[in-house]
C-alpha cells in the first residue's frame, strides 16, 4: 500500500477542455520505500509542458501504516521507468 506524501506542480500555460493532451512519466529518484515521479503535460503537439510537477508515494505496511520496503514487482516496473528518463 502507498500514500501520496508530497506533491507539487507548476502552471505555465492554460489548458481548457476539449483539448487534446499528451503526457509524460518518468521516476525522478527511487529509494527504498519511496518513489518520486516526475509529471509533465502537454497540448497535443506543443512543445512547451503546460503544467509540470513532481509527486511522492511512500510505500507502507496496511496494518501500522509505517514506511516499508517498495516491493519488488513494483520496484521492477519502477526501475524501467527510471531508466527511461
């Protein structure tokens, strides 16, 4: 189980429905019970992010609620997505 521990986006341009939009993920940082993605958007063909930003999941165990291990199926998929950035 994860939580959303942080998160944190810049506005650079309007986006208004019914835009046609593109986006990005990437793994900024991965620790070992954290993961830090990093987010962009786009309009469709821009070449300029309209919003950007960051957010943070903390893995944690479903019965105390406190900081564990990310687990390894999902460290796996997370780790192609750090070597995709």
């Amino acid at each position: 189980m994860s939580f959303v521990l942080k998160s944190s986006f810049d506005y650079f341009s309007p986006l208004a429905y019914p835009t046609a939009l593109e986006g990005g993920l990437s793994v900024d940082h991965l620790g070992h019970s954290s993961v830090r993605y990093r987010i962009v958007i786009f309009e469709s063909g821009a070449s300029e992010a309209s919003p950007a930003g960051t957010f943070t999941h903390v893995f944690v165990t479903r019965a105390t609620q406190k900081s564990c291990p990310i687990p390894g199926s999902i460290r796996a998929a997370l780790v192609k997505l750090t070597e995709a950035s």
